[in-house]
C-alpha cells in the first residue's frame, strides 16, 4: 500500500465498517486476473538498457499557474529535478480550441489536431438526450468481471491516427506499454492499438479496471494498490500543512462540495458519500497511481524490455474543478503532486539508475480562476493595467449551465417551429448536438432553426460567438500562422482545427465559444468551481519538461511559445522511433 493514502471506506454515511469490509472483500474476490511475470533479473547496466521513457500529463497544469507557483515548490521535489536536470518549456501551445481533456490527450500522443485525429470534445449527446463519454464503445465492456455482467466500456475506436504508443510497438513487438490514469479517456487515448495495460480508475466501482477493448482479465499488478480493498485500507484525512497557498481564504465562495468531502480543510473522504468521486478528489490517488505504475514496472520485467510508461495525473484536474486553481486545495495538491513525484523519481533510480530512464511532463489544457475569483479581483486589473499574457480576463465571468441552456433552446425552437418534433438533443461542451429530423426540415424551417439556435445562445451570459461546425472551410489555416491573425480570425482558425466536418457521424452541430473567462459548468458539482475548453491562452497554454541525461539540455530555459507538437516529437526520439506523421515539424528536445 503506498502510504498516506487518504480515500474513503463507505459509499453511503450509514453503511458500518464491517459491512462495508465484507462487501469489499467479496467484489475484490470476484475479479479475474492476469498472472504477474517472473520477478525480473537485476538491471543491466544504462549503456546497455533499451529505452525507458516515462510520460506524464498532469491534468488542467496551466503555464500561467505553473509560472506563478513553480519557483515557490521545493528545490528537493520531482519538478525542479525536472528543470534542473533537464529542459523547460514555459510555454507549450495547442492549435485547437476544444481544450478539454480527451483532445489534449490524443494531440500530445499524436501530434495531430482534432480534425485530424477525431476525438474532438469530451462528451457528445446521443439520440435520446443522453451525454455519454466520447470514447464509450458499445462493443466493449468493463473487466473486472466483479461489475455488473455486461456493463459497458470505452475504447480509443475514435481515434484516427497513430499515437507514439503505435509507433512503438511497430518498432518493437516486445515493448511494455503501460498507460495509467483515473480517466478511462487520460489511460486508453495514450495506449495506442496495443498496449500491454490500460488501466483506470472506475468511480462507481471504487477500483482500477480495463476494457475488454484492451485485455480479456485485469492485470496481476493492479490488485496490490488498485483494488476496492487497498483504496479502502489507505483511508484518511487531506490535511494542509499551512505552507502551500496562495492569497485567498480557504472558504473561497464559488467551491464546491464533493460527496461530502466539505469545502475547507481538513477533508475526510471517510465520510464521503462516493468513495470514488472523494478518492479521484484527493492527492492520495496521485500516491495510487505512482504505486500502481512501479507494481506494473516490477510485474512486467521493464528492466529487460523497450518501455514507455504514460501516466495521466487527473487529481490536479478534479481538485481544479472542485474548489478552482487559486483555492488552498489546488495549492496543496501541486505540492503533494511535486513530492510524490520526487519519490517515484528516486524509485525509478533505484531500479534503472539515474542514468537509465527519461521522461517527458507536460499537461492536457489549462484552465481559469472561478468567476468569483475573478470577480474579487477586478479592482486591481481594471483601468490601464497591461493586458495578460494569457488573455485571462477583469470583469464578469459566467458558468454556462448546459442542462439549463439545452432547455432554453428547446423551448426557443418549439416555439419558433411548432409541431416539428424534438430537434434537439442537447449540449456537450462546447457543442449543441441537433437530431437527425434537422436535415428534414425545408429551407425556410431549417433558417429559422438556425436563426433561432443561433439567436438563443448569443443571448445567453456568457457566450461570445456560435460557429456551424459545417460552414467551416474545409481547409484550416496553418498553424504556425496563428500570431499573425486577428483575434476573431484566430479563434475561427483556432475552431476549424476542433471539429469534424461533415464526417458522416452525429458530431456537434454548433460549436461555443464563450467569452474570456467563461465556461461551461462540467457538472461535477454543479454551480461551483471551474472548467476550461475555451480558445485563449489560459487554457491553450501549457509547461513541458524533458528529462533525459545526455540527450535533453540540462538547465535550459524556453522561454518562446513552442508547437505542442514538441511533445510526440521528443518522447519519438527518446523511444528511439519514427514519430507519427502529424507530429513531424514540432520541435526536437532530445538530441
């Protein structure tokens, strides 16, 4: 068990220890596993190992937060060994607008766009009004087989080019390829076509899984730290040391209560009412993921194998949607995250010395303080203060509710074409998904349904402008031709990159765009806390460091945006291979 981890035992406050142990007990017994490898010979020496890279995405890791809190974190901790023994890109910049995590997983793995590789948002809306996860596969279903008989999974289908993983494996047929996160979405997109293990958290389940997708059994690994049994015995309270925090009080208006963990410290997940909502809400599932990746390491034989390891870092995401990127809890968990990334640096040391591993970090998006945050602020960044480099905004800001605003466009429409049906089917961020009966419609109905669509959200607080995903050219401009452009050209440019065009399928019709500031509410607790996905540099902007002893500069700073391409590009020619197509043209770290 790694330790200090803090998750909760019960998913309901009345349920007792004892029953909720048994219960634990009697799931964890029903999961079939893989049998775990020999355990592997000592290490050969770092001349002879072939490649052992590590990638890492930390979730929602903004540049401007970064920037702001890095020089603030320990000289001891896993970031500044990073830099210090490596490269550091301030600023690492996406080409789309959709900065969510699903796109910003498959564009660093691929190197492409989402017009080019497909996973184009987080969610869609499927015929009956349901938001579904861009990835569920209804040919795929969830193993451990302890879940309901049947249930459905997710896989990375969608995507339509090769990830570095791809590549990999094409190179070497033995390669361990290990892909780990708390979202099936941050675990399947990395692992290409075929990964030896992608592995998640499942939330109602409250214990790590895969896909039929991936594997027919769970992986031996996973029972030690991922199983209902271990999250269950690592319970405890998140408690903050009083160092890590930034200028606000810890009962911050605008955060949220996540199944009870409360809104102030310290939080107890044991009393929470999700034990896996609470847990993926904590730093202790950083500790859980980092466990499982050295249990996947050992089990595997990595020591006698080409290796890529992808990590996705999803608490920093959860807590960032909670209680917002300034609150005392975003704080508290980039420093533990900073300290359990120092401790499994030292772990890869010990087993393919300091010399013998690399390792690319980097996040999926960014993302932007709370509207009441920014709300507070305002006195201080109005009048003829200069303008932020990351396009964050003084003034109101809004979160977009989507359930409320598919209901004001239902009303909108039935009042506007009366007697046509149900022609919607609702939002998903940063769509609206209209119904098949649309291409019924005739001219003057379907003008008034776009008339009408159109007209309802532009009035609403908080959007800026509506793109039709179909009047897009079918050619965007070039990237690297962004700077150049206006800012109503660039976000069109930006837009044009995000979608999918008549791609034959129910994509989103109507694409969002909210004004500086704003966002659509991501339903995790609804009304409070943050999100991203919009088209400005807060949330297009991320770090990326690259560790790698006599291949990566040691102690260099970039300064200069740089092409988020940089980041397959590099992690390519650590593992030693071709990097994808879409990724060619970004810039090379490793030499």
């Amino acid at each position: 068990m790694a330790a200090g981890l803090g998750l909760p035992i019960a998913r309901r406050r009345h349920l007792s220890w004892p029953l909720m142990a048994l219960a634990l007990a009697m799931a964890g017994a029903a999961c079939r596993t893989r049998k775990p490898a020999d355990v592997p010979p000592a290490p050969a020496s770092a001349s002879q190992r072939l490649p052992v890279v590590v990638t890492l995405v930390v979730d929602q890791l903004s540049a401007w937060a970064f920037e702001e809190r890095f020089h603030r974190l320990p000289p001891a901790g896993g970031f500044h060994r990073l830099a210090r023994e490596g490269t550091r890109i301030d600023t690492l910049r996406y080409a789309h607008a959709v900065t969510d995590t699903a796109p910003g997983h498959a564009s660093l793995y691929t190197g492409a766009v989402p017009r080019e590789h497909g996973i184009y948002g987080n969610e869609l809306v499927d015929d009956r009004g349901t938001v579904g996860a861009i990835i569920a596969d209804p040919a795929t279903r969830l193993v451990c087989p302890g879940a309901t008989e049947g249930t459905q999974s997710a896989s990375a289908a969608r995507l339509r080019v090769p990830t570095i993983a791809d590549q990999f494996r094409e190179a070497h047929e033995d390669a361990l390829i290990v892909s780990l996160s708390l979202k099936d979405r941050g675990a399947l997109l990395p692992a290409g076509k075929r990964p030896t293990a992608a592995v998640w958290l499942d939330v109602k389940e409250f214990r790590f899984v895969t896909s039929t997708a991936v594997a027919s059994s769970l992986p031996a690994f996973v029972e030690r730290h991922g199983s209902r049994d271990a999250l269950a015995r690592g319970l405890a309270v998140w408690t903050h040391d009083g160092k890590a925090r930034g200028d606000l009080p810890d009962d911050q208006p605008g955060e949220g209560d996540e199944s009870g963990l409360g809104r102030t410290f310290p939080h107890d997940p044991r009393k929470a009412t999700s034990p896996g909502r609470a847990f993926r809400t904590t730093p202790a599932s950083d500790r859980t993921l980092f466990a499982l990746a050295l249990d996947a390491l050992d089990a595997e034989r990595a020591a006698s194998r080409p290796t890529l390891l992808a990590l996705s870092l999803s608490a920093h995401d959860y807590v960032g949607h909670v209680f917002g990127p300034d609150s005392w809890e975003a704080w508290e968990e980039l420093f533990a995250l900073d300290a359990a990334l120092a401790e499994f640096f030292r772990a890869l040391d010990a087993r393919f010395s300091e010399a013998g591993w690399a390792a690319v970090l980097s996040g999926d998006h960014g993302t932007m303080s709370m509207p009441e945050v920014v709300a507070r602020r305002s006195g201080s960044c109005a009048g003829a203060a200069p303008r932020d480099r990351y396009e964050r905004p003084c003034g109101v800001t809004h979160r977009i509710d989507p359930d409320a605003l598919t209901a004001r466009l239902r009303a909108s429409l039935e009042t506007a074409l009366p007697g046509k049906g149900a022609l919607l089917r609702g939002v998903g961020d940063p769509y609206v998904f209209v119904s098949p009966e649309v291409s019924t419609l005739g001219p003057p109905d379907r003008e008034r349904f776009d008339q009408t669509v159109r007209r309802t959200l532009l009035s609403t607080g908080g959007v800026r402008a509506v793109f039709a995903v179909d009047a897009l050219p079918k050619a965007c401009p070039p990237q690297d031709g962004d700077d150049a452009l206006d800012e109503e050209a660039r976000i069109a440019a930006l837009v044009c990159r995000s979608v999918l065009p008549n791609s034959g399928e129910h994509a989103g019709a109507y694409y969002v765009i909210p004004t500086r500031g704003s966002f659509f509410d991501p339903r995790i607790v609804r009304g409070f806390g943050t999100s991203h996905g919009s088209p400005y540099l807060y949330d297009r902007t991320v770090p990326m460091l690259v560790r790698a002893p006599g291949r990566a500069a040691a102690g260099l700073v970039v300064r200069e945006p740089v092409d988020f391409r940089a980041f397959a590009m590099t992690a390519s020619r650590l593992l030693g291979v071709s990097p994808p197509a879409a990724a060619k043209g970004g810039r090379d770290f490793a030499r």
